[in-house]
C-alpha cells in the first residue's frame, strides 16, 4: 500500500498521539520542507508531501479506498485520536518530491503491465521524448525498484532495500528482469505548476483538528427523522450555521474562493439554512451547486466534492 521511498528520514516511529498534526504540518511549511510526512496504521496510510515548504497534496488509503484533500485531512485525523499509529517525516529534493506526487496522484501512463509484454527501451525513449515529470516502478509481490524523472531524464534511482536515492540503474534492471515483474508509468506536472496550490492556504486544519476531537468525545444519540427533530425541538440555526460553514470550506478546499461563494449564493437563493432540513430542497440545491462548481472549474474533482458535502450534511444533522 506504501510505495513513497524511505529515504533520508528526519524522524521516524514518533508516536501519532503525541503531536498535534496542523502543529506539525505547519512547522513543516515554515521551515520550507521538501519530503513527505507519512502516518501508517494497520490498514491505513496517509501521505503529506510538501515542496519548499507549499503542500501540494494529500493522500489517504484505506483498505485500497483512496481519498485527497479535504476528506483525507478529515479521515487521517480521526485515525490520529482513535487509534493512534506512527508517524514518519523523510527529506526528499524539491524534483524527487514531485515525482513521489506522481506515485500517489499523478495519472498513470501504464498501470500493472507485464515487463515482459512491453518494449522496455521504446517505453523509456517515448517517456524521454514526451518530457516525463514522473516515475517509472517495476515490481513484483516481493521487490520493487522505482526511476524518478525530471523533463524525460533520469534524476535518481531507488529500490526497497535503499536506504538513499542511488545513481545507478542497475537494481532497477535486476527487478524488472524477475518472472512476473510488472511496470507503472506515472505522469505529473512540472514542479511550477503544482505549487501554484498550497493546501495549507485552502483548508483550515485547525478547524478540521477541532472537529474531529468533537467527534471523537461527543456522545451520539440514537438518529431519530429529521422531521420529528423540528417538530420536537424547532430549527437549530447555531447547528445549520455550522453546517453552512463547513459546506463552504469543503467547496473552498476544490474550487478555492469561488467554490465558497457557490454555495454561500446556492443556499441564499434555495430559501436559507432552513432547507437543510429539507431532503427535496436539499438535493436540488446540491444539484445546482454541482453544476456550477463544473462552471468554476471542470477538471476539479467535482464528485467527490459533492460526496463529501452529502456526507457532511448527513452526519451533521443526524447528531
């Protein structure tokens, strides 16, 4: 599930429960850190890499489910107060971390194909030819052997057993030479271009560290229907506001300021807070405001924004 390499650590087995992790990935930030921050747990890992000190993604994995963003910082969160787990930090130069960007979320040029079936010298010229900013990973159940590009040329080499991004090929040939041995191809974009976004200025982590220490000590009682809920106890607006807020911030984690003014605009036009309430006015209005989140921005990841949205207000108004 790790595919990250394990070199050149700063600190390494810190227990999780130990630290505050906006501290943590905030002191990173300052300090201008190029690497990646890991927390592994049993069947979980998240992954935090950072260039000159700008957080250009996070990745979260769970029994193979991935998430990023706003929904990755929420569930590495609740994992830290509920279970503990370690965390890991390793240096990395500034082209080696965007290539480990490739690995977790860059697109995949070839995925899982046989060595055997491929032309590994054409492959490699065309990759040369076409500029890759990526990495090319051979592997096999047992091995694994990674060539980190910059431009379409080799900046380093690195397999399993190393313990530092080596200059020679020579291990990465021996594994994919194994029966069985499998390549990927990942693809990312130039190092400009991804810090252009720092996810530490599109997500309040503070808040997001707050609300998962609330849901971690709060109590839940039994849901009863939402309808009952207002005729027994009458709209909530401190809850609503509340709920109105963390919509705002989870369209601000993908669509930036604009995303946060969709749904400022989409909820004001519905009619208020109150049509939170309200499962047909819901939907209509989540139905709006992804339409217009595709205007705002069509190659964000629109889907699973409104996911996250509908799991939110879910939640929220179940409490």
């Amino acid at each position: 599930m790790h595919v990250l390499p394990k070199a050149n650590p700063l600190y390494e087995k810190i227990p999780a429960h130990k630290i505050v992790p906006p501290d943590v990935l905030n002191k990173l930030a300052k300090e201008s850190f190029s690497g990646y921050l890991s927390y592994t747990d049993a069947d979980f890992v998240a992954d935090c890499i950072f260039v000159q000190g700008i957080l250009i993604c996070i990745s979260a994995c769970e029994k193979e489910l991935e998430r990023s963003g706003f929904e990755a910082f929420s569930l590495l969160f609740d994992r830290i107060l509920s279970s503990g787990g370690e965390i890991n930090i390793y240096r990395m130069t500034d082209d080696v971390a965007v290539c480990a960007h490739a690995l977790l979320l860059g697109a995949k040029l070839c995925n899982g194909s046989e060595v055997r079936r491929i032309d590994i010298k054409e492959t490699l010229a065309q990759l040369r030819n076409q500029g890759l900013n990526g990495v090319v990973r051979f592997y096999t159940p047992t091995r694994s052997a990674m060539i980190f590009y910059k431009d379409g040329r080799p900046i380093g080499y690195y397999h399993d057993d190393a313990q530092t991004i080596g200059t020679s090929p020579e291990e990465s040939r021996r594994i994919a030479a194994l029966p069985g041995a499998l390549v990927d191809v990942c693809s990312t974009k130039p190092l400009e271009e991804l810090t252009r976004n720092n996810l530490l200025h599109m997500v309040n982590l503070g808040k997001l560290w707050e609300a998962a220490q609330a849901r971690r000590t709060t109590s839940r009682p039994k849901e009863a229907p939402v309808a009952k809920k207002i005729a027994a106890e009458g709209p909530d607006d401190v809850k609503l506001q509340g709920l109105l807020e963390d919509l705002k911030e989870i369209a601000a984690a993908y669509l930036s300021k604009e995303g946060r003014i969709a749904v400022e605009k989409g909820v004001q036009e519905a009619g208020g807070n109150r049509i939170l309430f309200d499962d047909e006015k819901t939907a209509a209005f989540i139905e709006r405001l992804e339409k217009e989140a595709r205007n705002i921005d069509s190659n964000a990841r629109i889907d699973e924004m409104i996911d996250l949205m509908k799991s939110e207000i879910a939640g929220r108004l179940a409490v």
